[in-house]
C-alpha cells in the first residue's frame, strides 16, 4: 500500500471515521487493446458490424487464442453482420483450423413466449452476401445458411475446440448446447454471448438447463458472457 494511502487511513481511523464507509478505488490496469495491438485494427474494422461490446470483443479474442493449442476447428451461431466471425477468422489466420459460421442471415427464427423477448425477424438486416463480402479475404471459412441444426446436417463427424453462441433465444441455446456439447474436444470452450442480458433470459435458462447435472458448469462473466471448459482429454 502506497504511504500516503496508509497514512490517511490511520488519520481518519483515529477521530472514529468508518472504515467501511471509505469508496473502493479500482487501481490501474493494463489495456488488453494495449497488450494485443492487433486487436485494436480488427476492432476498429469490425465495430460497426457488430453489437457486441469491446470488453466483449476482448475476452472472445482471449477464448479464441486459449484453444488454438486444441485439435477441432471453430464455430459461431449467430453471425448477424459478420463482425464477431471476421475477429474469429482473423485470430484463426496461419493455424490451419476452419471456422463454420451458422446463421439464417435473414434475422431471428421463432422464439418462445414466456422464455424469450426477442421476436422472430429481429436482426434481419443483414443477408449472406453482405457478410460473405465483408469476410473475403479471410482463411477457411464456410457458410451454413438456414435454421440450425438443420443446417449442420452432415457435420456429425466434426470436432470443435471452441463455440461461440451469440444467439439471443431459448430454442437456439438449447440446439447449440444439445450439438456441439458432444462434439467439443476436451479443453474446448462454449462461450453464451448473451447469457446475463437481461434481453435474453432464455439463453441462461436454455444453458442452465443443459448443464445441470453435468460435470461443467457455465461460468458468468462481468461482460454478460458466460463459458464452458469441457472436461476430460483433448479427444472428443
């Protein structure tokens, strides 16, 4: 503690102020933007195609990064303009691993009253060939257009290493839990975009749900998000 901080303590505790009234003061931190340059030119290309938040941004980027070690490539469901899947493909760039992006690119399916708030065809100005024109350029990447899991139809022999679930809703929480639960290597991680919004209670409900009563359980972050660490060896 810094001398003069001790000092003023000592001040106060001595004419009966209380202690425990004293504000919290957060100290400095380091800038993870600072830390990882790149990530600030992804951001600055990505921000207006995306309605996830830089501090959400950062820790997608940190989860990316972690399972690159991990055999199994990487998905998104929920792609909506393209910016979340362009700063996955750009943190996936050299490693050989493919990403699979899930979407109807035609806004939200049917939700679930009584589960969700968003109302199907929210988010529905985008379209494939918007996104697909945003991400030329990027390595590996394949499309899934249509309603999932339909759309992963063929896909059971794939492995994932990390998920990346930014789907609003009950009934698409509970699919991408359901499908790639099974197929996520150990180690891999399934990261909820909107698990503590309230916007979305089906998706905490949806994840909740699924993991009761499993060896993992989701961990809530301060950014809204929340991730899995599946358990057991780096096999499927």
């Amino acid at each position: 503690m810094a001398k003069w901080k001790l000092l003023a303590k000592r001040a106060l505790r001595s004419v009966g102020f209380p202690m425990h009234k004293l504000p919290l003061v957060r100290p400095p931190m380091l800038d993870y933007y600072e830390l990882d340059s790149p990530l600030k030119d992804i951001y600055a290309t990505i921000s207006g195609r995306t309605v996830v938040d830089r501090e959400r941004v950062m820790m997608l980027r940190q989860f990316a990064r972690a399972t690159l070690p991990l055999p199994g490539d990487v998905a998104e469901v929920g792609v909506y303009k393209g910016g979340t899947a362009r700063l996955l493909a750009e943190t996936l760039r050299g490693s050989g691993k493919s990403l699979l992006l899930f979407d109807t690119f035609s806004g939200m399916p049917q939700t679930s009253a009584g589960k969700d708030v968003h109302q199907a065809g929210d988010f529905g100005d985008t379209s494939l060939e918007q996104v697909t024109r945003f991400l030329g350029g990027c390595e590996r990447v394949e499309f899934f257009p249509g309603l999932f899991p339909q759309t992963a139809q063929g896909l059971c022999e794939r492995t994932f290493c990390m998920v990346h679930a930014d789907v609003d809703i009950y009934s698409s929480t509970r699919a991408c839990c359901e499908f790639f639960y099974p197929r996520l290597v150990g180690g891999g991680i399934l990261v909820f975009d909107d698990y503590g919004y309230l916007s979305c209670p089906g998706v905490k409900s949806a994840a909740d749900e699924f993991f009761a009563g499993k060896p993992e359980t989701p961990v809530f972050l301060p950014t809204g998000q929340a991730f899995v660490v599946k358990h057991g060896s780096s096999r499927a």
